[in-house]
C-alpha cells in the first residue's frame, strides 16, 4: 500500500509540473492534491489525453526540461533526428527547441515548413508559429498567424491565444484593444502574468488607482499561495511590489 502511495505522490508532483508549465487553471492544483486519486485521473482525462492526441503537450513538457539542462546539446540531438527522419513531429519538436535558444527567426521557418499537406492549418503549429513570431519583434506577421488560427480553430487554447493577442495589440501600441483582452484575461488565465500586464498598461493609460488595487490583489494572491506558486510567478509578484513601493 505505501508503494502505491508513493506513486500515487510522484503523479501528483509531475501533474502539478505540468499545471504551471503550460498555464493550466489553478483550481488543478487544489483538485490535484486535495483529492489526489480523483484529481489525478480526472487531470489525465481531460487534460492530458486530448494533448496526446494531439502529439505536442509530452513533446513540448519533454523539450522544455531537456532544454533547461543542456539546450545546446539539445538542439544538436533533435538536429540530427531530423536528418535521419524528417517528420513533422521532429520539425516542430526542433521549432520548440529554437525558441528556448532564442533562435526565433529558425524556429519561425522550422514551423512554417510544416505548414503542408494535412498540417497546413494545424492549429498547434499555427499557435506556436505565431509565439515565435511575437518574440521576435515580427508583430503583423503574428497577428496574421493568430487570424489564421482563428479562423481554422477559434476554440483551441482559447486563453492562450487571447493573451498572445493581448501582448501584440500592445507592442503594436494598439492600447485599447489590448486592455479589454487583458481585462478579460485577468480572472481567467493561470497565475499573476495577466493580471500584472493589466495593471502595467492601465498604469500607462493614466487609471493609477485601478492599477494599484489588481497590484495589492496580486500581492495578496501571494501572501496565499503556496511556496511553488510564489517561485513559479515571481517575476510578476516582484513587479507588483515594486509598483506598490512607487
């Protein structure tokens, strides 16, 4: 029985990894480890099973901490499985890899080249296409690629697509229509990032006093969140407190 509690554990925790990493909502979390039997398999089957399928979400966890310890070393690898099989599996797996580099003008081509045939309107491609394009500066490009997505798929990862818009109406100085994404955004996205680039942009608007109560709620989120939230948004938990001390 221990033994089955300790798997049981380590689901959990690797459940939990997942949860932060691709910004899924927090109510996982507290399903996750408040009911740890049910919350694991209910998270596996509706969240994780419809990733797979999709072939991206287990690539995307993998490449991801693959990366983090050894990103050259990485490339290299996913380099050479593209030559020996050049599927569109390996082309996006390596398109994940050259934005963790910041190589982002070859990961946008690495994504485009799977753009044929039965993926010409893939909307995992589509999506992370257009992050690649937004990271490098390429801003009408990425508004045009999320379009497209739109239209293909309006209902795939619907908040992250929303958000992504969110950072481009606003590198595009186009103010008002990134405030009402973000203000749409701000209950609903996973974690303080919308929140906290909804009170920035409504700093730079000139609405101080709304800004500084979404600051002072991302605050205290913090003080009740537990240590692994905190670590996870502590860049935007940090820009809160310092706009509070100005």
């Amino acid at each position: 029985m221990h033994w089955l509690y300790s798997a049981l554990s380590l689901i959990s925790v690797a459940c939990t990894v997942h949860v932060l990493l691709t910004r899924r909502p927090l109510f996982w979390l507290l399903l996750l480890w408040i009911l740890p039997g049910v919350g694991v398999a209910v998270y596996i089957l509706v969240e994780l099973l419809p990733d797979l399928q999709r072939g991206r979400s287990v690539a995307r966890l993998g490449s991801e901490l693959t990366t983090a310890v050894s990103p050259d070393r990485q490339l290299r690898r996913l380099e050479e499985e593209l030559e020996i099989s050049d599927t569109v599996r390996n082309r996006q797996m390596l398109g994940h890899a050259y934005v963790s580099a910041g190589r982002y003008d070859q990961a946008i081509e690495m994504y485009r080249s799977c753009l044929k045939g039965i993926f010409v309107d893939d909307p995992p491609i589509l999506l992370a296409m257009a992050e690649a394009q937004f990271l490098n500066e390429a801003f009408g490009e990425a508004i045009e690629t999320v379009a497209r997505l739109e239209k293909t798929d309006a209902d795939f990862r619907p908040l992250e697509r929303r958000m992504l818009k969110a950072k481009l109406f606003e590198a595009l100085g186009r103010r008002d229509e990134a405030l009402v994404e973000y203000e749409f955004l701000a209950n609903r996205y996973t974690g303080e990032e919308a929140r906290c680039r909804y009170a920035l942009l409504l700093m730079r608007a000139g609405k101080h006093d709304q800004a500084r109560e979404i600051f002072e709620r991302i605050l205290l989120n913090a003080r009740r969140s537990p240590r692994h939230f905190r670590a996870a948004e502590r860049q935007w938990i940090q820009t809160a407190r310092q706009q509070i001390k100005e």
